[in-house]
C-alpha cells in the first residue's frame, strides 16, 4: 500500500512530522500579491527538452508558453556541448538507410534496460522507446540529416549522428522554431524558486530574477523543469557520485542542479543520485589538478576498429567493445583513474575517416596536432618497449598480452573477453597510445517522474502542474548509460510532455 501524506502524518504523529522533509520546505514558499505574467505553460530551461516541450506544446494547441533560460544564450547547456548522437527505433533516417526497424521498441527498450543492468524504471524506458522516432522525425522534418551508426548496446544501427556532429545543431533547429511560432522566450532570467499553494501539493507558477528584478510568471496548465543535471558543479558529483569523487567534469557550467534543488525544496523526490555517465576515456584540460574541466575522448568508438583497451599494467581488463562508461565503472570498482589505448596507425586512420569527432568539443585539425605532437594524452611510439616504458608497465607483461591478443585476431576468435569488432593486429609499430582518466558527464540521478513525467513527491504522489525531462530526471538509465540516449530521452520526452500539457492529459 503506498502512503500518502494525510495518511503519513496521521499515523506518524507532530513529532515526527516536524521533520519530514516537506513540511520544512513550505515556511519558504511565498506567493506574490500579483503576478507578473500568466501563461498556460512555463519551461523552465533552454536545452533539448525543454525547447522540445516548448515547441511541442504550442503547436499541439496551447495558447501562451513562456520560455525562461538563464544564460544569455540557449546555446551554454550540456545538449549543445555534446557530440549530438542520438538513439531511436523505427526512424525515417533508418529507413532511408534501409535498416527495417520499424516495431521494434520493445526490443530497444530492452536493449537499454539491459545496458542500466536492469534497475532503470521500465515504464519510463517504454515511453522513451516508444516516442524515440517521432522526436527525430520531427527534426529529420526540419532539415536534421540523421545517419543510422553501429553502436555494440543495439542488435541495429539504432544511434543517430547528425549532420553537423553537435547537438547545438538540435538547439538551434528548436530555438528557430520556438521564436517563428510564438513562445515567450525569456534569456537572461534565472528562475530561482518554484511557488505552490499551502499545502505543497500544487505547483502555480515561479519566482525569477531578471535583470536583477524579481520576476512572478503563473502558469495555468504547468510548469515543466528542465534544467538539465548536477555534474557542473564538482561539489555535488563529490556528494552523491561518490566513486568518482575528484573526477574532470565535462558538463556545462550551467549544469548546476538549480532545478533539482527548487524541486526537492517543495518536496519532490529524487532516485538514482548515486550514479552518472562516467566516461573511461577523459582528457584533462588542464595540468592544473584543482581544474577538474575534462574533454570526452571517444574511444569506445575508436575501439571499433581495432584499438585495445589496457589497464595500467599492460593487460586487457574488458570487452574492448563496451560502452566508455562500462570502463569507467570498471576502473572504479578497482580504485583505479588511469586506462590508455593502444592503435595501430591503420586502426587510428580508420577510425578518424570514418568518424567526423574524436574528442568532443575539439575540431579535426586541434586533434591532428595532438597526434602529432603529443602533449595532452596521445603518444606516438615505435615499438612495444617504448609503449611499456611511457606506460610505467612491465615489457613482458605488455608483450604477452599483445602476443595472445594478436592470436586472436588470426583465429577469429577473442577467448579472453569475446571481442567482436578485431580489426588489425599489433606486429610493428609505429603505436599511438592514449593515456585516459574517467570524466563526468551527464548525470543519471534526478527527479522521480511517472509515466506522465510528472514529478512525484517522497509518498510517490504527483505534485500537481509539476512536470520535469531532460538530464534532470533519474531512472531513465538505471546504473549505467549508452552514448545518445540521454539526449534522445530529453527530445523524445521533452515532446511528449509539451503536448500531453496540450491535450490535458497530464494535469490531475
């Protein structure tokens, strides 16, 4: 039986009702005497799912959306810092590629599911998978060129890159669109509180700060957050990403976790805040150590053709065909930050004609002089004992993992580990060896949502007019993350709820 809060504070008492966490929220809520504006809905956040909702709900009918973002621009977030791929089922670009993945979202949402070993919440992976290819379609409408790529979580091509290979390019789709038909975009306003009636249980609009003025906006249908994650702020991946305290962040400065923070003030609940996108393979920015700004290399796609993966004493550890966070998550378990790659200049010239982004944020020629160069994490060397020397590792010990990988390779078959994708063996050099450390990028925890994406409170009840998607909400990845499916999952669902708000569907 689940326990509201009448019933909560019934059989619990005063006493232990003095400490329940939304009852010393409420002392802080103030309603203003007068608004400022009234709408029908209100966004909070200017990433992939809230312009999406916002888009979504205007053109499925709602009058009056306003638009709040607190940067100047709607391009300071963690959708237009990522390399923009996205995972779908039964999308028009698959088609057009001719792969036949038509009715198969039950399969995909398994796939992820699989992938979060089984502890993501499976009515929110449905609703992903389910509304997966109509939020790429709509791009793909929109002038978006998606091309289907192999990704070893799904059985088909189910990741999308995008033509301009950034996920700023789904913003600006979106931005153009929200200002043609009619969204009150608001820049520069940070939303800093949300305001309920007296009970908490009903969300009627926010408090925000614009141009150092309050600002009192209502909304009649609801509010969405989406605010994206936490993982910009380096003191809460310490609190709750507590196996990867200390870790580079890649995450947008404005990833601060505002949104979270508004919402748990007024009750709402939280889930998987323990856990986030860690990838194995990051770069540090800096020689600084108190700088902990870190870039994502991409090689778990490098893997794909050919390169292996090495713990720090010469030996495979993992399926070199595993997602970057399954190595990070690895590293972690054994209380170690320091994994490198070894590639052949065949597998690495491969690898970079056939992917447009090595490391994300950098541009073709910065990693062409980096590979040239050296200096930040990429070593060229001529033979295996210069690998084994700049690794700090055993000779012998690299050689005998080389020599048996190289086996491997003839037969066909990885013994070891199970590898698929052995492209190439290692017999002589030149090498090019990548020193990585886990980076931070995505949180997976957030705010507890139902099949509604309503936001739920501690006693798993909707608080009213109270929506959230995007990065902020947990239990979309359960324990670990596949590349492309947090930003598919703040398009997919940032649509969904823009128009369920249209429909009054979503609203108690």
């Amino acid at each position: 039986m689940n326990m509201n809060r009448r019933m909560f504070f019934k059989s619990m008492g005063a006493a232990t009702v003095a400490a329940a966490p939304i009852s010393s929220a409420l002392a802080n809520v103030v309603s203003p005497k007068k608004w400022d504006q009234t709408c029908e809905v209100l966004v909070i956040g200017a990433g992939a799912a809230g312009l999406f909702a916002a888009v979504s709900a205007k053109e499925s009918g709602v009058k009056s959306v306003v638009l709040l973002e607190k940067a100047a621009s709607p391009f300071l977030n963690s959708t237009s810092l990522s390399a923009g791929s996205v995972n779908a089922t039964g999308t028009k670009a698959q088609f057009a590629a001719g792969v036949e993945d038509r009715g198969n979202a039950a399969e995909f949402a398994k796939e992820v599911e699989k992938t979060g070993k089984g502890l993501a919440d499976p009515q929110l992976v449905k609703l992903f998978a389910e509304n997966s290819a109509m939020a790429l379609d709509w791009l793909t409408d929109h002038g978006v060129v998606f091309t289907p790529q192999p990704n070893s979580a799904f059985r088909l091509k189910r990741m999308h890159g995008c033509d301009k290979h950034t996920g700023a390019q789904y913003v600006d789709v979106l931005f153009q669109n929200t200002k043609k038909i009619g969204v009150d975009i608001k820049l520069n306003t940070k939303v800093v509180e949300l305001i309920t009636n007296t009970e908490a249980n009903e969300v009627l609009g926010v408090k925000a700060e614009s141009n150092g003025k309050p600002l009192y906006v209502r909304a009649t249908k609801g509010v969405v957050i989406a605010t994206g994650g936490f993982c910009g702020d380096v003191n809460m991946i310490d609190k709750f990403i507590l196996d990867f305290r200390g870790a580079l962040t890649f995450a947008s400065a404005n990833s601060e976790g505002q949104g979270l923070k508004m919402a748990e003030k007024i009750g709402a609940a939280s889930t998987h805040m323990n856990f986030a996108a860690v990838y194995g393979y990051g770069v540090p920015m800096s020689k600084d150590k108190n700088n902990r700004k870190g870039w994502i290399f991409r090689g778990h796609v490098m893997n794909l053709y050919g390169s292996i993966t090495l713990n720090k004493e010469g030996r495979r550890f993992i399926n070199d065909d595993q997602n970057s966070t399954k190595v990070a998550q690895f590293l972690a378990s054994h209380q170690e930050r320091t994994v490198y790659q070894l590639a052949t200049e065949a597998q690495l010239s491969d690898f970079m004609q056939n992917d447009p982004i090595q490391v994300i944020s950098w541009d073709r020629t910065k990693f062409n002089q980096e590979k040239e160069e050296g200096g930040q994490f990429i070593n060229k060397v001529n033979s295996l004992e210069e690998c084994a020397s700049e690794m700090g590792c055993s000779f012998d010990t690299l050689k005998n993992t080389i020599d048996v990988y190289n086996r491997s390779v003839a037969s066909g078959n990885d013994e070891e580990f199970g590898r698929r994708f052995m492209k190439g063996q290692f017999l002589s050099g030149p090498f090019y060896l990548f020193k990585c450390t886990p980076v931070v990028g995505i949180t997976i925890g957030g705010l507890k949502v139902n099949q509604r994406m309503q936001v739920l409170n501690e006693y798993g009840e909707p608080i009213s007019k109270l929506f959230a998607a995007g990065e902020i909400v947990g239990g979309l990845h359960g324990t670990s993350y596949i590349g492309g499916c947090s930003l598919a999952g703040a398009l997919a669902l940032g649509r969904m709820v823009g128009e369920q708000l249209a429909k009054n569907q979503a609203a108690p």
